[in-house]
C-alpha cells in the first residue's frame, strides 16, 4: 500500500522541503543561452548570529618611551668652564622612568668624569627633567648637574640644571 502525499508530510518542515522541491524544477521549455529573457533578481543578506559576546574594541597602544628606543645620546653642553662634550648612557628604562649615565670630556683641559642621573619623560609633552645622583668617576672642581629639555625622537635639547650654566643639545647615536 503506498501512502498518499498528503499524508507523508506530516511536519511543517517536510512541507517546508516539499515546496522548494518543486518549485527548484527545470524549465518547462529550453531556451538557448540568446534567448533567456532578462529576469529579476532578489539578494538576500544573511547575517551571522553568535553566542558569544563581541569581541571588545582594541586598546590604543601606548607611546613608546623613546629613551628605549636609542640608549645613547651624544653632543655638547655649555657651562663655565666651556663647551664639554657630552654623552648620555640610557641603562633601564621603565614607563616615564629613565636611569642613564651621564658622562662629559672637557677636550681643552681632559677633565672627565661620570655620574648616575634619573629622569622623568612626560609622554604627553616630550618633555624631560633629569635629577643628578651619584658620581661614578669625579674630576676636581666639578659638581653634578641636572637636565631639563625636549626629546622628539632624534634630538634632545634643553638647559642646564645650575644657574651658572647654559644650554644642551644631544642627538641619537646608534
């Protein structure tokens, strides 16, 4: 006994099918690819439906501090005794935190000498302020001095931390 078609679709997805089977036949007629008639056509947009929560929004990454990027600056600054040359050794780094060496040659008399300074980078304005510490190598007649300027990436300049000195001027070396 064969059921009827009527009785064999008893959920409303076999009728569901039923209907796009019939409906997905080929054309009573064949028609050469010249004579097919312009017809309509219906776009459907299919949007993906997840689970989970959305994937939240990327950080913005913070500046680079760029005392880590170059650990050595090289020029001159100019205080009593004349223009001495000038380099500052960048040892840590941490955040706005800055350890570094400070190290000077004056090339008319050889007095040279080095000492640990501490800085301060604002992220915000570039600018710089760097407080002496210990001296590591002290020549006679010289006292530690501080740093105060603007870095851009391939310059440091600024003044002198001691009223009896002047300005500073660094670049990158690498």
């Amino acid at each position: 006994m064969r059921p009827n078609f009527v009785s064999s679709m008893r959920s409303p997805l076999s009728l569901l099918a039923a209907l796009v089977c019939a409906s997905c036949g080929p054309s009573p007629e064949l028609q050469s690819a010249y004579d097919v008639e312009e017809r309509s056509i219906r776009y459907v947009e299919v949007t993906e439906v997840s689970a989970s929560p959305a994937a939240p929004e990327p950080l913005a990454v913070a500046p680079e501090n760029p005392f880590a990027l170059t650990r050595t600056w090289v020029g001159e600054y100019d205080c009593p005794q004349g223009l001495t040359d000038m380099r500052l050794k960048v040892v840590g780094v941490r955040g706005e935190r800055v350890d570094a060496i400070y190290e000077f040659r004056h090339a008319p008399t050889g007095a040279a000498g080095s000492y640990h300074i501490r800085g301060h980078y604002d992220f915000r304005s570039g600018r710089v302020s760097f407080s002496p510490g210990s001296w590591i190598e002290r020549p006679p007649n010289y006292v530690t001095v501080g740093l105060e300027g603007r870095i851009d990436g391939v310059r440091f300049e600024g003044h002198i931390t001691h009223p009896r000195c002047g300005m500073f001027s660094l670049r990158a070396s690498r």
